[in-house]
C-alpha cells in the first residue's frame, strides 16, 4: 500500500462518502423510512470498515513477508548486498564496484547482452535528482544498456522528471518490496 497524497485521500475519502450517501437515498428509496436509510448507510459503512480492516491486514502481512523492516536497517552496503542478491535470484551476475571511485554505479548487474548499471539507495527520506544525477554518466563508463535507481524509499518529483528524461528505470519501495517476496517464494 503506496502513501497516497493529500489530493488522492481527499479524492478517495469523497469517494465514500458519496458512496455511503447513495447507499442511504437508496434505503429511503425502498423502503421509504429515515430507519431503512440508515440501515442501509449502516450497512455500508460496515462494508467499506471491513474492506479498510481487510487492505491493513493484507498490507500487515506483506510488508513481514517481505522482510522490508529489515531492509530499513541495513546500512548502505548491507542494501547493495540485498539488491545484488535479489538480481542474482534472477539470474543476473552482479559485479559489485568499489564503495569509493565508482563512478556512480553500486553494482554491475549482467545478463546475456544487457548491463545495468545500479544506483543503490537505502533511505529514511525520499530520493532526490542526485542519485540519478550520479547513475548517468556510470552508463558510459561500464558501457551499460540501461541505468536503474533502486530504494527502499520513494523519489521526488524532480528524480522522477529526470528520470523519465533519461530513461533511468526508477525501482520504489513498493517494487522492492514485490521483488524480494518473489525471491523468498523461489
């Protein structure tokens, strides 16, 4: 479950609202009492509570599953470790770069004519332009196919304009976490 935005909440709290208030002007329309309307506005609002318990415990279970909290704990090169370990389930050869003199890549990944280079960030904040800003250039310096940026966190705006820009594959909290309850169900 992504972090919505203050304007997708607000969308989303509209949303049912106007869905509870039909569910009552249908409960008056059948049964043509305030009682009947509120049965009916009461029955679903129990509806949408069970399917917000439900998504809380589905998210729950997902985010032990994927080990994410332990991820959140790692320092820097215990992340490039994970990463390089979640490509190798994958069927990539990682080549990790010197933690100094990288050239803006962590890891190498390698995979029949591909190479891609990685940026690695484990981040308690959001991802800025730096990260693609450092990943860039590493393309040309490993003759590289393709550049990712891979977090256990989100990215701004401006990562993401750049990005696109520059056909840097962006991989979020949310992927990472699809990825690596992939590789424990291998």
């Amino acid at each position: 479950m992504r972090n919505r935005t203050k304007k997708e909440q607000k969308q989303l709290d509209e949303m049912i609202s106007l869905l509870i208030l039909v569910a009552g002007i249908a409960g008056w329309y059948l049964t043509g009492t305030l009682k009947g309307a509120g049965i009916v506005a009461g029955i679903g609002i129990g509806i949408v509570l069970s399917f917000s318990i439900w998504r809380s415990q589905r998210f729950k279970k997902r985010m032990q599953q994927s080990g994410i909290y332990d991820i959140d704990k790692m320092t820097g090169r215990q992340f490039e470790e994970y990463v390089g370990t979640l490509f190798v389930s994958r069927g990539y050869k990682v080549i990790y770069t010197p933690t100094t003199g990288d050239y803006g890549a962590d890891l190498i990944l390698k995979k029949e004519k591909d190479v891609i280079v990685v940026q690695a960030k484990r981040y308690k904040q959001t991802v800025g332009v730096k990260a693609v800003q450092e990943v860039i250039p590493s393309m040309r310096m490993y003759d590289a196919t393709a550049a990712w940026v891979i977090t256990n966190s989100t990215y701004t705006k401006q990562a993401q304009t750049l990005a696109k820009r520059n056909h840097v594959r962006m991989i979020d909290r949310e992927e990472l976490i699809s990825m690596s309850i992939e590789m424990k169900e291998r």
